[in-house]
C-alpha cells in the first residue's frame, strides 16, 4: 500500500533475543533444498547455532518492524 511516505529501511545490531527469529527464517526458506539433499535437520539446526554469531548479525527493519 503506497502512503506517499519514503519506505524507511534501516538495519540494527542483532540482540540475544532475535536468534529464534534468525532460525526461523532461514529454515524458512532453507527446508526444501534441506529436503531434497536429504540432509539431517537436526545436524542442519546445530550448524545453525554454532555459526550464529552476534557480533555479526543485522536486523533489517521496515519502519522500525523486522523483516
């Protein structure tokens, strides 16, 4: 929906919290390609964790909400 206000894009510095959503994500959109290499969820989810990295992870936002 066009408001005729700039679409504000921003990115913030992941918090501790945003892990759940971070994962969520990617499994998101990684599942299928997960599925058809028939790879291990459950290794895929530990991977996951263990590269995760605060430091360098970035929020995006759309008018201050996470996208």
């Amino acid at each position: 929906m066009l408001t005729g206000m700039p679409l504000q894009i921003a990115l913030r510095p992941a918090l501790v919290k945003d892990f759940d959503f971070c994962k969520r994500l990617y499994f998101t959109g990684m599942k299928r390609i997960i599925e058809e290499l028939n790879l291990d969820m459950a290794a895929q989810a530990v991977s996951f964790q263990q590269q995760w990295e605060l430091a360098q992870v970035r929020i995006s936002l759309r008018s201050m909400v996470p996208i």
